[in-house]
C-alpha cells in the first residue's frame, strides 16, 4: 500500500495513485514526490487519485496546514485534480482546495477519472507506469 506514479506521455499529465490506509504521513510524503515527479516530466497537469483509498485517516489540522504551503507543482497555471470518490475524503479535499485556493486556482475535486479527464478536456488518456 501507499503510493505509484503514472504518467501519460502524451497530454503530459502526472497521476498520483494513492492506496489503503490514507494517513498525515502518506500524504506529507506524496508532496516531495510529486514536485520531483512534475519536474523531472514537465507535466502540464496533475491527478491526484484517490479512488483506491480504503480508509482515510487525516487529520483536519495537517489538511490546513498543508493547504498553506508551496504546492508541490509550483506552477499555478498547471491545473491538477483530485479525484476523491469517498465522502469524508471529498470533504477533505474540497476543504484542502478551499484553503489552497490563493496558491492552487486551478485545483478541482471530482469524484471520478472520467469526471477528472473531462475537467482537462481530455478524452482518452494513456499512463504508464513512472518511477
């Protein structure tokens, strides 16, 4: 359990497959991985998916906390989506996204890859694997 990247080369978007036991620690880990990740690809965009999680152990207080920091894509131009199909990590996200809204305007919380890949615009999209 934990965390994989996957990356589709062709619309240069980063995905963020989380699984299991989502906890502050997961998360506070996934956010050095993915700058190094979106750097390293030039992705144009990020998925964050949480459709895999089994049980959401965050506390509100590091959601805030981490809401205040630096994104982990820098660029605020870049959209990035959350895919949260679960009610309490849904609400987790739309709180992150409130409170991270000066840093991150292009942050959206959906509930499903289809619903994510729309908000892109795109159709189809191809991952891989991306370590």
């Amino acid at each position: 359990m934990g965390f994989r990247f996957e990356f589709d080369r062709a619309n240069k978007i980063l995905l963020v497959r989380v699984e299991g036991r989502l906890t502050d620690e997961l998360l506070g880990e996934t956010q050095g991985a993915i700058r190094t990740r979106s750097i390293a690809t030039d992705a144009r965009a990020g998925i964050f998916d949480l459709s895999l999680v089994t049980e959401v152990a965050l506390s509100t207080a590091f959601v805030s906390e981490l809401a205040k920091q630096e994104p982990a894509m820098a660029d605020p131009t870049r959209p990035r989506i959350i895919v949260a199909p679960g009610a309490v990590a849904f609400g987790l996200s739309r709180m992150f996204q409130m409170l991270g809204e000066s840093t991150r305007p292009l942050l959206e919380v959906v509930r499903s890859m289809d619903e994510a890949l729309a908000a892109l615009g795109i159709q189809a999209a191809h991952f891989e694997p991306f370590e």
